[in-house]
C-alpha cells in the first residue's frame, strides 16, 4: 500500500521535510521512496508553494493514503476539504485508588447541633 508522508531531512535544529510517495512498509527513516512531491519548511511563510498540489491529488485519487500529520498540514492549506485528524497520543487518566466505604455516599444523618459557649 502506498502512502505519502513527510520525511525529515536538514540539520541539526533546522528541520525540513520532504513530501514523499513510498510503500507503506518502509520507515520514514529509511530513505527509501518512490516519487518526491515536494517539501516543507516550518520556518518559511509562504508553505503551500513548496507542495505539487496536483500530483498529491492525484496519488490520493489513485489510492495512496495521507499520514496524519501530512493530512492535518494539507486540511490547514486547505489543499483538501475535510476535518482534521487528532494525532496526539490518548491519555488515560489517573484513577485513584478508592476505598468502597468512601464510594458509597453518606448516609443522611442529622448532624449534631453546636452546643453553645458558656459566657464567663
């Protein structure tokens, strides 16, 4: 299966990333890719001018699938319609550990009143 992901090239704290065309079985870090079709550069303003838009489309016609970040990237370019896809990992929360006494609620007990002070 074919997908089309970004792959990280430049130096050391300069990132930027080619748009490659590659088998879904190869890492992003291998190098190995099919077609170039484009790249991107995070620290540049002008983003979409990088990308060939025509040859995404079409590769997405013919059945390659986008990563999630490459889509979140094409979706705010607003090269494709659609939503964007969350690509945070899912966080669980912390359960505490409850005792079952403390689980159940309170029964309702009429609470004592406050006795008052003894004036000196």
């Amino acid at each position: 299966m074919l997908i089309i992901r970004l792959q990280r090239t430049g130096r050391k704290h300069e990132p930027t990333f080619r748009v490659v065309l590659t088998d879904s079985k190869n890492g992003p870090k291998s190098g190995k890719y099919l077609k170039n079709l484009g790249w991107y550069d995070s620290r540049l303003k002008n983003k979409a001018d990088q990308l060939d838009t025509e040859a995404i489309k079409k590769w997405v016609k013919d059945g390659a699938k986008l990563s999630d970040t490459l889509h979140n990237f094409l979706v705010s370019q607003k090269v494709i319609t659609g939503k964007k896809v969350n690509v945070l990992p899912k966080k669980t929360p912390i359960k505490k550990d409850v005792p079952p006494e403390a689980a159940k609620p309170a029964e309702a007990a009429p609470a004592p009143a406050p006795e008052p002070a003894p004036v000196a």
